[in-house]
C-alpha cells in the first residue's frame, strides 16, 4: 500500500518496510578480565617472595647444622694444613731461586745447607730457621698458646730409620710428646745440584701445657 508523501519531505519512500532490530557491538574479549591483570601479577610476586624465603631458610639450617658437626677438633686440624700451605708458599724477599719461598729454603737447607742464599750472607739452613720462626711467631694463635715442630725428610726415607737425613725446627720435644698432637704434612719436589729431590715436610703443633 502506498501513501502519499508527507509535506516537505519528497525523498521519502513511499513503501514501509520492516525494521531489523538493533545490533549492539560487543566487547573483543581477551581471555582476562578488565581489571584483573594486576592483580594476578602481585598474586605471582607474592609466590615467589615466599618461595625464595623458604629457600633461604633451609639454606640456614643446612649452613647451621654443618657449623655444629665442624667441632673444634676439626676446626684445628684443618688450621693445621692451611698454616702449613700458607707458610711454605710465603716469598722469602730472597732473589735466589734456592731460597725464594720459604719451601725453596727449607728444600734447599735439607739438601745442601751450607749453600749461600743469593747476597743475603746467609745459609740456606740459617735462612730456613730464621725464615719459619718469624712467620710461625706472626700467628698470634701459634705464638701464645701452641708449640710447633717441623720435621724435613726424604719422601723414601721413614722419619724414624737410621740413615735417613732428618731436618727439625722448632721444639723438638714434641717428637717425644705422647699428648694430643696435629699434623700436617706437605711435599717439595727440588732439582738442585744436578739432581731431583722429593722431600717431605710435617708439621706438629701441641698446646702449651
């Protein structure tokens, strides 16, 4: 059915037509929620703050529990080797390649003693005992409360076996001292003279009584 134009409005049709019903755009989803990112985030934070001080805390207790097995016995002994290495490996302030650490002067004052350290006018066996009785005294632990012997010797050849070449410095007593004693022990490979030579250097330390 047609009707006639309104006044004023000649472009209009004529013809009615259905109306569709209204189409409203909906939101592109994202798979989070609005205002729900943040809030995830802390949630993670949050997780891995407490995962890392649970770690932290075992960690804790293992160091805790490893200082209380370490007894003072331990404790002494392990001063013992690092006390020997320390000292060996100390420069001598000599030049000579015989006498430039203190395990060079030792070596050296066991195979030839009365050998000239560089122009210091001193032996090797002078420069050894000099040498280890300064720096023995300079560990305040050692020089108040403990006596040290150290006991030079062929690696071949036992400290006790007649024959044998033994170099001491120190308190020689303590070779005889049946009381609680620490060792610790070090090897020097020296060529000198034509010759290679492996020696064996111990260490004793005994408390003062």
């Amino acid at each position: 059915m047609r009707y006639p134009n309104p006044p004023g409005n000649p472009q209009s049709s004529s013809t009615m037509r259905a109306c569709s019903p209204m189409r409203i755009p909906s939101r592109a989803h994202t798979g989070t929620l609005p205002g729900t990112g943040g809030h995830t985030k802390a949630q993670t934070s949050i997780v891995l703050i407490v995962l890392l001080l649970i770690i932290f805390a075992a960690l804790g207790i293992f160091l805790l529990s490893l200082a209380r097995t370490v007894s003072q016995e331990d404790y002494m002994d392990l001063y013992a080797n690092n006390l020997m290495l320390s000292i060996m490996k100390t420069d001598t302030g000599c030049s000579d390649s015989n006498c430039k650490l203190v395990s060079d002067t030792v070596a050296c004052a066991f195979i030839l003693s009365d050998w000239p350290c560089g122009d210091s006018g001193r032996t090797c066996l002078e420069t050894a005992n000099t040498s280890l009785s300064e720096y023995m005294s300079a560990f305040d632990l050692i020089s108040r409360n403990y006596r040290y012997l150290f006991v030079v010797t062929s690696e071949f050849c036992s400290m006790t076996e007649e024959g044998c070449r033994v170099l001491t410095f120190g308190d020689t007593g303590l070779e005889s001292y049946r009381g609680k004693k620490r060792v610790a022990n070090y090897a020097i490979q020296k060529s000198m003279a034509g010759s290679q030579y492996n020696i064996k250097v111990r260490l004793y330390l005994a408390r003062n009584t």
